[in-house]
C-alpha cells in the first residue's frame, strides 16, 4: 500500500468500526452529536460556525443538533463575551458523562474483533494512535 492507500485504510475503516459500534449498541444518536461533544470536550467551548465546520456540518444543521443537545442537557450555549451576536457552545458535565460512556461503550463492543492481537500488534497500533491523535490535534491548532 502507499501512502495515500493507508491513510484512506485508516479514514475508512474507523468510520466503519463506529457504524459497527453504532448498530450492536443500538446507539441511533447522529454521529454528528459525538462528533460535537468530542470537540467540546477537548476544549473551553467554540462558536457554533467554528462547531459546525469542526464536526462536518452547516451552520443551521448545528444550530439545530445543539437545540437538541441542550435540552437533553448535554451542552450550553451563552452569548460569546467578545461578541454578542455570536454564542459559544461548551459541554455539561452531563455532555462528558454521555460522551464517555459512548467511547466505553465503543470499546467494550469493538474489543472482542480485536482479541486475536499480539503484543506486536498492539505495540502497533497504540504508536499508530499516537501518530493519529498527534496529527489531529494539529488540524485543530491550525485554525
């Protein structure tokens, strides 16, 4: 494979893992809402424009999803203190918790395709990880 071929493996595959995930826990909240709270919890809140276009959506669509999300008491909105016509969105305690119950959720249903894997490739796939998380958290500081 070449660069670009396992750079699309990896894009693809982990977008499958989590409709797989998805489906065997019967989780049917839109990917899109733990693509949010993942963002808001790696951060002091965000303006809805810069939310929407971090989780891959339009500025209605999040306005939308975020009305939702609050009143299930996941995230709060407030008006931005640098400028008020614009709000910034942060993660409730409540968001955190329901956010980290999903990633153990995942974990806990993806584990058992993986129980095959030796050291070595675990050794693998945690450097992996690292490189993965490294790199996107340089998109994110690049905005």
């Amino acid at each position: 494979m070449n660069h670009g071929e396992i750079l699309q493996s990896i894009v693809f595959s982990t977008h499958a893992l989590t409709r797989i995930a998805a489906q065997e826990a019967g989780n049917d909240a839109p990917a899109t809402q733990w693509r949010a709270l993942n963002v808001l919890d790696s951060g002091d809140g965000q303006r809805v424009g810069e939310l929407a276009k971090a989780s891959r959506t339009t500025q209605p669509g999040m306005t939308r999803l975020l009305g939702q999300l609050e009143q299930d008491g996941l995230v709060l909105r407030s008006p931005d203190p640098e400028d008020s016509r614009a709000t910034v969105v942060t993660i409730t305690d409540a968001g955190r918790t329901a956010l980290h119950a999903w990633r153990d959720e995942i974990q806990r249903i993806l584990a058992p395709r993986f129980s095959d894997l030796d050291d070595t490739d675990w050794e693998h796939l945690s450097r992996a990880a690292e490189i993965l998380h490294t790199h996107s958290l340089l998109e994110r500081t690049a905005r």
